[in-house]
C-alpha cells in the first residue's frame, strides 16, 4: 500500500484505475491499494454435485401434476403458520427455514435437498401436518472439552421414531462451525442411520476452502493440522417422511 497527500487542486480522490484503488482518508492522505483479484473455483465436486440435485429437482417439480402441486402450497401455508423456531446455527444451513412464508415449490425443493444431501429418498408427497416429528439426537460429548486430535462421541435417539407404529428410517445432521485464529468455515455432515441404540461417530477431518494462484478449493484438512480450532456443533433428526426434529443443544469444544 502506499499514501500520498492531495493539494489545494484536488481534495478528494476514490475510486480505482487499473489495478490500483484509491481512497482519501484523515487529512487528506490518500491510500493506494492493490486490487485483490480472485477467482472461486465454481466446479467444485461439492458444488457440481449439489447443482446436481437442485436440478433434479426443479425438474420434477416442473412435471408435477396440478393436483400435487396444490397439495404442496396447502402443507407450505401450514409449515409457515406452526412457527417452529430452530437454532442460531442450524438457521445458518437449513435448506427449509420453518416460520416464514413459503411457496409450494419452495417447500419441495428445501426438504427434497435436505433428504437427498443426508443419504435418504425422494419425497414426491407433502407429509401429513399432524405427524410428530422425530426427537432430537442425544450426544456424549463434552460441553467445552478438549479432545485430542479428533472429535469422537456417541450419538443415538431417546426412542426409535414410530409412526402409526412403523418406523421410520431416520438420520441426523451434523451442523459444524469451525473456529482457528486465522479463518472460520461452516458445513452440514450427515450421520449414519441412528435409532435409540449409541453408535460411534468420530470428527478428524473438516473441509476448508484454500486459495492457490488465485483460484479457491475446497480441500479436506485433518483437524490436527489446524491452529486451535474451536468447533460448533449442534445436531438434527431427518426422517425419510420429511419431519426434521428441533436442533440440540449448541456445544462447543476445542481440539488440541
């Protein structure tokens, strides 16, 4: 960067000319900077395989017929006016915010994702809205503990999630915020099949975004290698009939 003064011509100067920006502060010194110029690399697996989904998607909402599609826009009004409230960082990834108006489409396409993204089927049909959602995940972890390496808990439900006395399969959602001195980043990792039996679930590994000559890619950074990540975890039941349970409890913890 470099700083110059302006004269009784010029009072001001903002604005850029190449690949230099230009501003005026106190006193009348101007800033040069240089422009930073990126390049986000939009061909990402990740990112081709979520345009993937939203594709299909969008697709077969276009050939639904009328008929399913009103049920849609019925169980949307219905969805938006029950209010359910979910946590500060469960907001931050749902694909279906609940207490706010939406469309039909808008309700397909947000739960659909949600299922095909956590590893369950297609909802072709809005479920019935006096179903009961699923409970919320119960876990072991440590509420500002310290782990070595990795994050490893047990994870399960309070009760298998039974409707009309089927049940039905069930996965949870791994809402992860993660903290270092130098950068943060936020992802969505779904878990196996849970039921009201514990099973293991270690986190070691967490994908970041890096940048190399110029152009940005997501690569998968073992946890260790990290400057004192900090981690925001909460969690969330899917059921394969379209109910999502409330988020859990927001626990933090450090890896060392």
């Amino acid at each position: 960067m470099a700083k110059g003064r302006l004269t009784s011509f010029l009072h001001s100067i903002s604005g850029s000319v190449g690949n230099n920006i230009y501003s005026t502060g106190p006193g009348g010194v101007v800033e040069i900077r240089n422009k930073v110029m990126s390049k986000r690399d939009a061909r990402s697996d990740i990112q081709l395989d979520v345009r993937s989904i939203i594709r299909e998607i969008n697709v077969r909402w276009k050939h639904k017929p009328l008929r399913e599609r009103m049920l849609w826009g019925m169980y949307a009004r219905e969805f938006s006016l029950s209010g359910r409230r979910i946590g500060t960082l469960m907001r931050r990834f749902s694909s279906v915010s609940s207490g706010r108006h939406l469309s039909g489409a808008h309700l397909y396409c947000g739960l659909n994702q949600m299922l095909l993204t956590s590893g369950l089927n297609w909802l072709e049909r809005p479920p019935r809205i006096d179903i009961h959602t699923p409970p919320s995940p119960l876990v072991d972890l440590i509420q500002y503990g310290t782990y070595k390496g990795s994050v490893k808990f047990r994870i399960w439900l309070s009760s298998t999630y039974l409707v009309s006395g089927l049940p039905i399969p069930t996965v949870a959602q791994i809402m992860l915020s993660v903290r270092t001195f130098y950068s943060s980043t936020y992802l969505v990792r779904p878990c196996p099949s849970i039921s009201a039996t514990p099973i293991d679930v270690a986190i070691s590994t967490v994908r970041l975004r890096s940048k190399l000559e110029g152009n940005f890619f997501i690569t998968e950074v073992p946890l260790s290698e990290l400057t004192h990540p900090i981690l925001h975890l909460q969690f969330r039941t899917v059921a394969q009939n379209g109910t999502f349970s409330m988020p859990s409890a927001h626990y933090i913890v450090e890896v060392v």
